[in-house]
C-alpha cells in the first residue's frame, strides 16, 4: 500500500531538502502551507513549483488571530508566538492528514536551528500540542529525536532520515547542490 504525506512547506531550503528526503523513500507528499495576514504563502508556491510539489494553500487567518490574543507560551521576539503558531500549523495540517487519509506530518525543522522553537524540548511541545504527537516527522534531524509512528510501523525507513543540528547550513548547502537545487534568488529561511 502506497505511503503518504503532508509536508508543512515554506518554500525555504529546509523544507525543500525535507521534501527531498521523504520523496526518495517513494512516499507521495503534498506540501501544504498557509496564509494569514501576517504571512503569506508567495514563495511557498514558487518553490513548490520549481520542484514539481502539489502545494494546497490554507487560509488560517482567524485561527491565527485567535491564538495570538492568547498564545499558551507566550511571546518570543517581536512578537512571535513560535510554539504556539507552530503547534496551530500542525494541528491544521493534522486534520488535513486525518480527511485526505496520509500517514504522518513532516516538517523541514532543524532541532536547534531556531533557539526559541526548534529545541528538542520545544518540539516534542508543538507536537504534543498540535495533537498529532508521534505522526509528526523531523526528517533533516530525526535520529536525533524519539522514532515516530511512521518510523515504527515500516512506513519510513529511519536509516534514511537525517542527523542535521544547530543554525550552520553547510549540509544542506551540500544536499542542495546534490539535489540541483538552484535559484536565481537566496532561498528564503524556513518558517516551519
């Protein structure tokens, strides 16, 4: 039986080599990304199309606002609720999953990539939070992480998954290129 996925996507270079990774393990991926009027979904729908990735766009501007009223964790930097915009995201896209009947979540999160959100405490949060806890996949750093369902049950094979941590890019810069990955512009910073 055929595996699928969802790929949180930003159109950033992490989400795209995320992308990559899941693909080579013949798992059908449609990325999904999202709007509000804090941020839009412009490059996600370039690079998806650059790569060939059916990309839906969803508008989440009034779940958004109502979770910036209140944000469970609180602030980060100029206003950033990161753990809880992120754990919004993913219980969006969870239930996305659950109606289009895909195996799991993936996003191109580093671990410690983003000292705010990207902590291994931080995510087992967000995923606990999202309340797809155990279906949401790491790929560029998931054997630094706890195995997830898919990963358990066959559906990916987790010596294939990565072991990228910290804020340098010097691997990715290196899968992209392998991947001939190139634009005419700087990939933009993931945003999940």
């Amino acid at each position: 039986m055929k595996v699928n996925a969802i790929a949180l996507f930003s159109g950033g270079l992490d989400s795209i080599l995320a992308v990559k990774v899941i693909q080579e393990q013949d798992i059908d991926v449609l990325g999904i990304t999202f709007v509000t009027p804090f941020f839009g979904a412009k490059k996600s729908i370039e690079a998806a199309k650059r790569i060939g990735l059916p990309l839906l766009t969803l508008n989440i501007t009034e779940e958004h606002l109502v979770m910036l009223k209140a944000p469970k964790y609180g602030y980060g930097r100029n206003m950033n609720p990161c753990i809880d915009c992120h754990a919004l995201m993913l219980k969006i896209a969870g239930e996305k999953m659950e109606e289009l009947g895909a195996d799991f979540l993936f996003t191109g999160e580093v671990l410690g990539q983003r000292p705010m959100s990207q902590g291994k405490q931080s995510l087992h949060v967000v995923a606990k939070n999202s309340g797809y806890n155990g279906y949401v996949l790491r790929p560029l750093s998931a054997t630094l992480l706890p195995e997830t369902i898919p990963e358990t049950e066959g559906k990916v094979n987790r010596k294939r998954l990565l072991d990228i941590q910290g804020r340098g890019r010097k691997r990715q810069m290196e899968m992209a290129k392998n991947y001939g990955i190139r634009t005419t512009q700087p990939l933009p910073e993931d945003v999940f």
